[in-house]
C-alpha cells in the first residue's frame, strides 16, 4: 500500500510541475486494450402504429406469426395478414466495457421495409446478439420518434426528420457480460489513438517515472505493454493512477489538407518554408457581346438584321513578389499570402508550387 501512496505522491507532483497549456492526460490520447464497446443487433417488431407500417412484407408478417407462436397462437396456412399496424425493425445498442447483467442501454430502432413512421409504436420483446451470435441483452418499450410523416388521400405527402427511425430510452436490459480477461493476463496494454513513436516512448517514460521501476515499454508506434500485479482492485487503481498521468504528446507531422469541393485550406504549426520567392499573378480575359441592329434604307426593300459586335480585352494583375525567409512559420505564410489578396484557390496553387520547388517539407494531402 505505501508504494501505490508514493506512486500517487509522485503523480501529483508531476501534474502541477508539468506546463498545463501543452500536457494532456494519458486517457485523453488512447485507451487500454480490450475495455471497448461491443455492438449489438437484433431484428424485431414494432406494433401499435397507426396504419403507417408495413403492409406487404414478408419479413414483418413472419415476424408477428414468430411473436403469436410464443404465446401457442397460429394462423392457419396461406393466411397473410395485411399488417399497416406493424413493421419489422433493426433494433441496434452498444454494450459498455465491463457493462454488468441488469444495467440498462439505450437502442436505437430502425424500420427495414416500408413503414413510414414508427411514431406511437411498442418493441415486441427482442434479443440483442453480439458478433459472435450470442444473445447479450433483451430489449423491448416504447419508442420515441422525433420525426413526423403524414400522406393524403392524392398521394401528398409531409415529412419532418426522419419518422422511420427511433430510440428507447433504457430500452435493453444486459443478460449477459463480456469477459474482458484484464484481470488475469500477465500485462496490460495501452493503445494511442493516432500512432507516434515518440509520443508512445513518452507515454512509458512518463509510467515508468511515476512509478519508479520500468513496468512500462513501448512496443510500437501504437502499443505500450505494462506489467501489471494480480487481482482486479490492483489492476483498476493502477488503472486509474495512469490514466491522470500528464504526458506532452509529440509535435504532429507537417501537414497541408486541401479539402477540393468546399476551398478550404488548412495548415498545421508543423509546416515551415525554406527560402523562396513567390511571385503569383492572374491573367482575366474579358470577352464583351454588343450586337447592334441594322436597318435597311428607305425604298430599297432590305430586311432589319442583327449585325453582331464583339469587345475583347486583357488584363493581368500585377502582385508584387513576397519573400519567404528560412524557416518561415504558420503565421508568417498567412501574412504574406494575405499581403497579396490570394484566394483558397490561389493559395492551393501556391502550395503545391513550393512542394515541387522543394521549399516546403509538409504533406499535402487533398480530400
């Protein structure tokens, strides 16, 4: 117990000695392995609509003929109920890390044919399966449906949103939990959201000084694996002391994103300029149609036409040329681009002019 209160003594320490405007916590840059969320699916229906539910599918008839048969109902052969006051649904949750049987999800359910609105409608008692096909949670309410659709007799028809889709509220009980297995594996292993080699030697070095010993290593650009003692309250509050540790994660690479539809432009702090001179200019060509209308002289028995006139010109702006020094930073290429009024486009041009001239080290990338 006095090494977990020495560990936590030094933590703290660390966090107030460490600059707040740049560290970030440890939870905030990735997760550990294996505490993630597991999505589940399940296909059920929706009763108790007002005549806007399916009306021709097979899928939603079989399903109401599967919830009469529980009860030890059946419907004679070749009878195919018209179902408007029904609909088969897509009912979808995510089951938590370490999400225990009784705790309640939210689910989310969503028409498959064609009902248009599933507003005033019951779930039918539906199983929730997991990737692996076993069942992990029951779902079953009422739906709320932000949406609204409404159809007239002349075929008219008013949507809001989106009516065909909707959410219960609490709506799955968990029967079932995931086993996640950190209780009793030799190591733990802590993944960064976005690969860095240097901010995943950071991330051990930063452990390994909190703790005094060399629990932590960094296996890759993604994972740090960690030694870890026995027994899940041991786990958890080792767990937890990483988790608040602060660690400056490394400087991103240089980088130019174009997104090409849009125009928009944006460059990361990382980008610097090597010395070069930019000098950008546009040519406009104007092309003017004056037609004019030519009347015959008297007596002379001609015809009115349209004699047609044409006005070309040229013209080219003369920008002056904008020196970019060594090492030239985000905020000096915004001045000097915005010294000659460039535009999005101008500025993409620019760019890519600087990379081919070798003078800027970044990545442009174009979405």
């Amino acid at each position: 117990m006095l090494s977990w209160l020495v560990a936590l003594v030094i933590i703290a320490g660390l966090q107030l000695a460490a600059p707040k405007a740049h560290a970030e916590r440890i939870k905030d840059i990735g997760n550990f392995e294996g505490l993630r969320t597991n999505q589940l699916i399940g296909y059920g229906v929706v009763v108790g609509l007002a005549g806007t539910g399916d009306d021709s599918l097979d899928y939603a008839t079989q399903g109401v003929k599967g919830v009469i048969s529980r009860f030890g109902l059946t419907l004679p052969p070749g009878v195919n109920p018209a179902l408007k006051n029904a609909a088969a649904v897509l009912v979808t949750a995510e089951l938590p890390a370490f999400g225990k049987p009784g705790q309640r999800l939210d689910v989310t359910v969503s028409a498959l044919g064609k009902a248009k609105s599933l507003r005033g409608g019951t779930l039918v008692l539906t199983p929730l399966r997991g990737a692996d096909g076993e069942i992990y949670a029951m779902s079953q309410g009422n739906l709320a449906v932000g949406g609204l659709g409404v159809s007239g007799a002349d075929g008219s028809q008013l949507s809001v949103n989106v009516p065909s889709a909707g959410r219960i509220p609490g709506g799955a009980s968990i029967e079932r939990a995931v086993a996640t297995g950190f209780e009793t594996s030799p190591s733990l292993t802590f993944n960064l959201a976005e690969a860095d080699l240097t901010t995943a030697l950071r991330v051990a070095d930063a452990i390994n000084l909190a703790f005094g010993d060399q629990r932590a290593k960094a296996q890759d650009g993604v994972s740090i694996k960690i030694a870890a003692p026995q027994g899940g309250e041991a786990r958890i509050m080792m767990m937890g002391l990483i988790e608040n540790i602060l660690v400056k994660p490394a400087d991103p690479p240089a980088k130019v994103i174009v997104n090409a539809r849009t125009g928009t432009v944006v460059i990361n702090g990382g980008v610097r300029i090597s010395p070069a001179a930019v000098s950008h200019g546009k040519l406009t060509v104007t092309v003017k149609e004056s037609p004019r209308i030519v009347q015959p002289a008297p007596f002379s028995k001609g015809e009115t036409a349209v004699e047609p006139s044409s006005a070309i010109t040229a013209q080219e702006e003369k920008n002056p040329m904008f020196l970019f020094k060594g090492g030239a930073s985000l905020s000096d290429i915004v001045k000097a681009v915005n010294a000659v009024g460039a535009s999005p486009s101008d500025l993409v041009e620019i760019l890519e002019a600087l990379k081919q001239a070798g003078a800027m080290k970044a990545e442009l990338e174009i979405i």
